[in-house]
C-alpha cells in the first residue's frame, strides 16, 4: 500500500509577525475549529518566535493562543522553507515584497506540493512566478494564488459582477476603479507596501520585458 502523507497543519501563515500578518492571524482564529470551517490546525512561522507570542497574543488573546505551533522560517533559508512546506497543506505568505522575498517560497510550496497563497499586488512577481513555476506545479499538484489582498479582490470582484451585463459594442475598452475610506483612526500604510510600490515603478521594463518574452503564456478567459 501507498504511504500517504498527512500533513500536520491545514493552515502555516509565513511571516504572522508582521504588519500585515498579525491582521490575517486575527481572522485565521476567527475560523479556527469552528462548526464547517475546514481550518483544523494552524501554525504560525517566522525568524523571530518572540514576535510570532506577541503577534499571536495580540491578534487572539491568551486563550486562543494555546496549543498553537510557532515555527521558525526566513526567506533567506532555503531548508527552512522547504520544512515548513513540507508540514502544511496551504502557505500564507505575509512577507513582502514579494520581488525580494516570495520566490523562495513559491519554490518549496511547488516542490512539495504545497499550496500557496499570498497577498502580493506585484505584477512581475506574479506574472515571473507563473512563467516560471507553472508546469511544475502542475505536475506535482501545488496551487499557486496571488493578489488575495483587499485592495485587489474588490476590485476584480466589482470588475467581473459588472462585466456579466456587458455585451457587443457596449462592452467598455477600460474600466477606471475607485475606492473611497472613511475612518476616525488615522489610515496609514506600513513600509513593505511603500517600497512594493517603489520597486513595481522602477522595475516596469521588467514586466514589459516578460510580457513580451515567450516564457508568458495566454491567461484563460473570464466567462
């Protein structure tokens, strides 16, 4: 008979200590062991476990984080990634830029068959990672999602629910989002996002260039 591997955790969230981390571990517990949630098991991963308790006990409380694993990882070491894909059916990946730090990952995610998902809105990255990964993730059943991230669902979503209702020559060449925040806290962004942005402006010819590259191939269409 076949050994089947069972992987111990549902759920690792890479770099839950972060900005950004500590937001998607609050709505992780939210989901954990609760009545039809799939989320069984979760785990936690980063350089620093100190900050991975802190991050933990700021998101659920002193309750909610017992019994959770925390597992050390950096993107700078390949063998630890490829531990902690080796131990979870789906990586979140929190660390950014991803143009600096998601490859390695999506490598251990692909040669484990490990799925992935991340928060990225870096086109290249994006774009690079399926020229480049596509085939092997195929093969060995690993499922590579990008741009789940707030500021790119709403709009994809919006995008699609309106574009059901277009047809013929009404359909529109270009479509122009736009988001409005109101809030009595101070609405800030952290530096991650600023240099993802300052990097995604001075890297553009590196998108046109893989763009036009034969690595690209045709995206499906939206039915």
């Amino acid at each position: 008979m076949a050994e089947i591997n069972v992987k111990p955790y549902d759920v690792v969230i890479l770099g839950a200590s972060g900005f950004t981390g500590k937001y998607v571990v609050r709505e992780a517990l939210k989901f954990l062991n609760t009545p039809d949630s799939p989320l069984k098991s979760l785990a936690l991963a980063g350089r620093s476990p100190s900050r991975l308790s802190h991050a933990l006990q700021w998101a659920g409380g002193p309750k909610q984080a017992q019994g959770i694993p925390l597992l050390c990882a950096d993107t700078s070491d390949p063998d630890s990634l490829d531990r902690l894909a080796s131990q979870a059916r789906i990586v979140l990946n929190c660390v950014g830029p991803y143009r600096l730090h998601g490859q390695p990952e999506v490598a251990a995610c692909v040669e484990s068959g490990c799925d992935y998902l991340d928060i990225c809105g870096e086109l290249e990255f994006m774009e690079r990672m399926e020229a480049t990964y596509h085939d092997e993730a195929v093969k060995n059943g690993s499922l590579l999602v990008s741009a789940c991230g707030f500021d790119t669902v709403a709009a994809e979503m919006g995008m699609l629910f309106h574009s059901s209702y277009w047809a013929g020559a009404s359909a529109p060449s270009r479509v122009e989002a736009y988001l409005s925040l109101e809030s009595d806290r101070r609405i800030g962004a952290n530096y991650a996002t600023y240099e993802s942005a300052v990097l995604g402006v001075a890297n553009a010819d590196k998108l046109a260039e893989l763009r036009r590259s034969s690595r690209r191939r045709p995206l499906p269409k939206v039915i």
